[in-house]
C-alpha cells in the first residue's frame, strides 16, 4: 500500500478516503477494534473520529480513557507522519499527558493542525543543532454536540535518521 499516494487521494475522494480506513486497520491491528476513521485529511489538518459503541465503553457505558488517549495519539501521529518524510525522519511517542473534561455518551471527533512553520520552527530548524527534539502536539477532542471531552499533550520525540545509531 502506497500511503502517501492514497494520504493525497483521499484529501478530495471518498473512495480512497475508505480505503485509507481500510489500509490503516490492517497496517495498525492495535486500533482495529476502537474503530477509529479518519473523517477528513488536508495538508495541515486532521479529523478522526471515536465510535460510541461497546468496545470503546468504560464500566459506566462512556468512552473509555484509554480509548480516548488512542485517538490522541493516533490523530497527531498519524499527521506527523504524513507530514515527514519517512525515509528521512523518525518519530516515537515519548509522553502522552491527558486531561478530561467531559464523560463521552456519543460519538467523538478529534481535530489537529500541523503548519509549515510550526514544523519548521518546532523540527526543522532544531534538528540542525539537536540529535532530536521533542514536540508536543495538543489535540482537542469533542464529542458530536460539541462537548470538549479532553485535551491530550502528545510528546513525539523526533529524530533524523542520519543521527540514528544502528547496532552493527
């Protein structure tokens, strides 16, 4: 599977967004089961959504916690990903700090911005000087009535691949 080519695709088509959805819960078996579905995808925004259904449910039928810090870490993720270039960095959760606001009864939509100058200030240019930087990428998460359910501060620890030391 092309990710990149079917990332591009799916920014205007609902067919390739589909097959986006179908790819990444084969590529990333973890999150098959929460149901996770990237709604929309630009070059410096991402929407996924959360589905309120038994898998996803806490002991009081609201989304779980760790559910929802998932999808934290998959939204901002999956769009650092998209927007590095695989062959040249690396990126590794290093932290992930969540705080709750809101039970979740319904569907839950996560959104993240990505710009070009945040990553040329927060990455670019620090890699320059630094074996690797950290990031923190903060995503809102609301559920379909607009409830801001939490607020994740997911640390990506980025690296280039030229400064990555491989056992020999």
């Amino acid at each position: 599977m092309d990710t990149k080519k079917i990332v591009e695709r799916a920014k205007t088509s609902k067919f390739y967004m589909w097959l986006l959805n179908v790819g990444l819960n084969r590529m990333i078996p973890f999150n098959k089961p929460h149901g996770f579905k990237i709604e929309e995808i630009k070059d410096d925004y991402i929407k996924t959504s959360l589905p309120y259904k038994r898998r996803n449910f806490n002991h009081i039928r609201g989304l779980h916690a760790c559910a929802l810090a998932t999808l934290s870490e998959f939204t901002t993720g999956f769009l650092m990903v998209s927007r590095l270039d695989p062959k040249k960095y690396r990126i590794i959760l290093k932290t992930l700090e969540m705080d709750y606001h809101y039970q979740g009864k319904m569907k839950a939509y996560g959104t993240f911005n990505l710009t070009d100058d945040w990553l040329n200030d927060q990455i670019y240019k620090p890699l320059e000087a630094n074996e690797a930087v950290v990031v923190i990428c903060e995503i809102k998460i609301h559920d379909e009535e607009g409830n801001h359910l939490t607020t994740g501060k997911v640390h990506w620890q980025v690296k280039s691949w030229s400064k990555v030391r491989t056992k020999a």
